[in-house]
C-alpha cells in the first residue's frame, strides 16, 4: 500500500463517535457546510484536509476504510477496492461502489454502496495491510477478471505482475479455485494475454487491441542504442522486421517522465528529439497513438496495419 496515503481508518469518525463526544446532527451539519469536515458515506466523515487533493481512487480507498469500520469482522476488501491499496493501475472499474466478502462464507447484508459477496476465504487468501483488512492480489485481480470484460481484467492482471505483487503461478492457482465462478472462462484469455512488461494502463489497452483487431504481436519495451552503444531510448513497441516503433502518447507519461523542473513544451520538444533520433540511427518510422485512437480501436488497428503492410520486405 502507498505509504503515503493521508488517511488511515482511525482517521474515519462515525456519527455514533462524534454523538457520544457531544455533537448534535446540527454540529455536524455546520461542520460539514464550513468544511472542516467532509462526508465519506452516510454516517461517516473525516477531516476535509485529509481528502482535499485525492483523485477518484483515493476517495474510493477512503469508502473503503469507513465501509469496514461498521462491516462485519469477518469482512474483507476486495475486487478493485482491494487493488487499489496495492497502487495497481484501474481503468473502467466502478469507483463507487465498495466491494467486501467474508472470510466466514456467509453473506453479509445488502446496502447502497456497498456489494457484500459470498465466497468462502483460506487464511493464505486475505491479510492486513496498516490496520485494512483486504484480500490479496491474486485474488483481486482474478474477481476483477470474472467480473469485467477482458480488456478491463488485463489491466490490472498486467499491473499485479509488472508490480511483483504475485507470480503467475499465484495468479493460475487464484484462477483454479474460481473455477466455478460466473465468467471463468475470460480468466483463460486474460491470464494467456496479460504480461509483466505493460508498465501502464495504456500500454495494457494497446496490447488488447493487438489482440483483438489482429494487429501483428510486436516486441515490447525495446531498448535502443547507437552505434557506440549509448542507449538512446526504450520504445513501447517494436516490429523489428519491418522497421515500426509505436509510441503511446498521454498525460500520465508526460508527468512520469519528465525531469524535475522541466516544462511541458521542454519534454516534448526533448521526446521529439529522442523519436528523431532513433528514427535517423535505426532507419525506422514511428507510429503515434494516444487515449481517442484506443476508443476507436477498428479505425486504430486499420491504421497501423496499414502502416506495417507498407514496411513489408518485398522478400517477404
């Protein structure tokens, strides 16, 4: 879990908490308009300064903790609420909804917002991570993959690997033992696609596409050197036989990779140097795409198909 999370689950107050100390409703109800205090989910608040700057994530986590400090103690995070303390990268998972399972195998009660799921947990399934009880990542990640379509489950069984948070060993067994689960099938597909090297939610989304739009399998992060060795750069994808890089274009990787102090316009200018030089050492061309072109993704694979035709070896 991301050490620097500002919110801890003492740092959840629940109504019950702050009645006994000498609140009234009307206190609370102040406190929150001046905010001072911000509400979390019916019942439960935490100091506003503490959530001011969290993305949706972090306000997901945050749900998270007050959810288990009135759930059941048998009750664990898990699916993407549990991922999220892991720092593995979501994209199309409902970040408002908290997802709990007991460790009993009974199911607990239902209630807006939170999704109480049966499942019978082994104790080498689930854990405690500074005071959040969640299941670990294999297992996550396999109830995201049974539960989404397989673009979404390759994202984060990407994630969980490049991450070193399980092995792949960890994540078949995981899958063997939600073999009966609806949608298992997709746990074949995903587990057969999914890959240590995508460092990102895009380059995850980028791999799917390859797959599902028959875009020839390209090599991924490629190092490259000129001629005295000196690396030059690493590029996301490679089809080495026909002298093709593709580069993914976003504003995750420009906040990632530029240099403290450094302007956009400065990384981008710089970026466009390295494309250039590249393409000048090796003799390849680049091929760009970004987030719209992954929203398209039959006019996406059209183009670099296209592209890749035109480079074919006229040997070959």
């Amino acid at each position: 879990m991301d050490d620097t999370f500002p919110v801890t689950p003492d740092d959840i107050t629940l109504r019950r908490e702050l009645v006994a100390a000498g609140w009234t409703d009307r206190d609370i109800a102040r406190q929150v308009r001046r905010g001072t205090l911000t509400k979390i989910r019916y019942g439960a608040y935490v100091r506003s300064e503490l959530v001011q700057d969290l993305d949706p994530v972090g306000m997901m986590r945050v749900r998270s903790r007050a959810v288990l400090r009135t759930a059941h103690p048998e009750s664990v995070l898990g699916q993407q609420c549990a991922l999220a303390e892991y720092a593995v990268p979501l994209w199309g998972v409902d970040l408002t909804t908290t997802h709990v399972t007991r460790t009993d195998g009974r199911a607990g009660r239902r209630e807006a917002g939170v999704a109480h799921h049966r499942g019978r947990l082994s104790d080498e399934e689930w854990t405690t991570r500074e005071g959040v009880r969640l299941v670990r990542p294999a297992r996550a990640a396999i109830e995201v993959v049974t539960t989404h379509p397989p673009e979404i489950g390759l994202v984060v069984v990407s994630g969980v690997l490049h991450l070193g948070l399980a092995s792949r060993k960890e994540l078949h067994d995981a899958a063997a033992r939600a073999s009966r689960w609806p949608n298992s099938l997709n746990v074949r597909l995903v587990l057969a696609r999914a890959d240590a090297r995508l460092t990102s939610v895009a380059e995850a989304r980028t791999w799917h596409l390859f797959h599902q739009h028959h875009v020839p399998r390209p090599e991924m992060q490629v190092e490259v050197h000129d001629d005295d060795r000196a690396l030059l750069g690493i590029v996301d994808f490679l089809w080495r036989s026909r002298r093709v890089f593709l580069e993914f274009d976003g504003r995750i990787k420009y906040e990632h990779f530029r240099r403290p102090g450094e302007t956009l316009e400065q990384y981008l200018l710089r970026e466009k140097r390295r494309e250039e030089l590249i393409c000048q050492v090796t003799g390849w061309v680049c091929i760009r795409i970004t987030w719209a072109d992954l929203e398209r993704p039959v006019v996406t694979a059209r183009r670099i198909r296209k592209l890749l035709d035109s480079r074919r070896s006229p040997a070959a």
